[in-house]
C-alpha cells in the first residue's frame, strides 16, 4: 500500500488518511509530493493533480473520503467506522459535512503544524466553531458508544476527518468547547499524531510556504 501526500505541515487533506492508517497500526509507503510534482502525477494517473492517492492492489484511489472508506472496506476488523450502526451513520455524516463544509475554518485558518498564528475573528469561523461545538455535543450523547476519547470512544474515520481541526484550533488560540478540549488533547497526544509533527517540524530546512510561516 502506498500513500502519497504533500508537505506534512500543511497538508491537511494528506493527514487524514495517514493518521487513519497509523492510528489502525496498518504498514504503509508514504511518498511525500512536492507541490511542483502535482500535475504530471495527476496527468501519469488520470486523475486531479491533488493528494491524498493511495495505490494499492493495482487501484488508485484519489479523495480523502474515498480512501477512509477503501480502508474500512480492506480492514472490516479494525473497524474504521464504528460497528453500532446508528453511531455509523452519525460519523458518516460529520465526515461527509468536514469534507464538504467549514470553508471559514479551512481558508482562514490554513493548517501549520509548526506555527502558532493570530488571525482576526470573523463571523466564518465564529460559524464553524459553533458547528464543532454541536458536533462534538451530538457525539457525547451517543448511545452505545465505547470507552475511550475520541468521537466515537475508539478512534475512527471521523477522528481522521477531524484531525487538522485540531491543529487550527490549537495553533490558532481559538475556543470550541471542553468535550472538544477533551478530544483535542487525545488526538495531539496520540504518537502517530507527535511523529507526524516531528516530520513537519522537520521539513523546515526544505520546505517553507512564505504566505504561510509569518
Ligand atoms: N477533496 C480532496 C482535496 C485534496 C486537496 O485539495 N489536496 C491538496 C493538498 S492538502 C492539494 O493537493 N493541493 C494541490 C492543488 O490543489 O493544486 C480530498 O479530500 O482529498
């Protein structure tokens, strides 16, 4: 299997699926693309120049989301979306509105691993923080759930799909709610989370984007 991705400190597309597969202890290639590299890649695979693709068995699947439900499919037993069916539906559809939704978050808030940055409050991501303090609400009262910290008690796809939240939240001093804080603290704390930020820690000496490392 094989995982090709961008530079680690800023792209959240490509964190996604990584931490999913670490998270589940499953082995993988990584290849990190420089963003120079995106348009023949795409052209050589037909498909858009953009990453995350996994390659494995001969298929290439594109698309964050895509790849999360790939991996559920190969992997019944390490349950990337949980078994109880209703808490299923529910990190399905908080998956599917991360990757279709906070626009706000998402353009004003650029992840940076490594940097922690003011930006001016706006009425964008006062919306999207609202929107993840009922997400997160929406989980804690979810039956049938297992022990543990994270969205669904164990971790899951939409830990995966909420992943750089964390990042943005934290390196960007803004507030959701405790049972976020609570979340928060178990994703940073997670050591795939911890080896992904030495690599982007590590990047520094090769890979900057001014616009984005005031
Ligand atoms: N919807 C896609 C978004 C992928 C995406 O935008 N990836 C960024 C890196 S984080 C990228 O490849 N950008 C290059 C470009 O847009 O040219 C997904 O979920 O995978």
């Amino acid at each position: 299997m094989q995982l090709f991705i961008a530079f680690k400190n800023y792209s959240s597309w490509s964190l996604r699926p990584w931490i999913a597969l670490k998270a589940k202890g499953i082995a993988f290639e990584e290849t990190v693309l420089e963003y120079s590299e995106l348009d023949n890649f795409g052209a050589q695979h037909e498909i858009p120049p953009k990453v995350p693709v996994l390659m494995d068995q001969g298929l290439v699947i594109w698309d964050s989301l895509a790849i999360l439900e790939y991996l559920a499919e190969q992997f019944p037993e390490q349950a990337f979306w949980p078994k109880e069916k209703a808490l299923r539906a529910l990190a399905r559809s908080a998956s599917a509105e991360m990757h279709s939704s906070f626009m706000g978050l998402r353009s004003q808030c650029s992840m940076n691993c490594r940097k922690e940055r003011r930006v001016p409050m706006t009425v964008e991501i006062e919306n999207d923080l609202k929107r993840l303090a009922e997400i997160w609400q929406e989980f804690g009262q979810a039956q049938n759930k297992p022990t543990g910290a994270f969205l669904c008690g164990e971790f899951s796809n939409v830990d995966a799909m909420y992943a750089p939240v964390m990042w943005r939240v934290r390196n960007y001093g803004l507030t959701v709610s405790p049972a976020f804080d609570h979340w928060a603290k178990a994703m940073y704390e997670l050591p795939a989370m911890q080896e992904w930020l030495a690599a982007a820690k590590a990047e520094e000496t090769k890979w900057v984007l001014p616009q984005y490392e005031d």
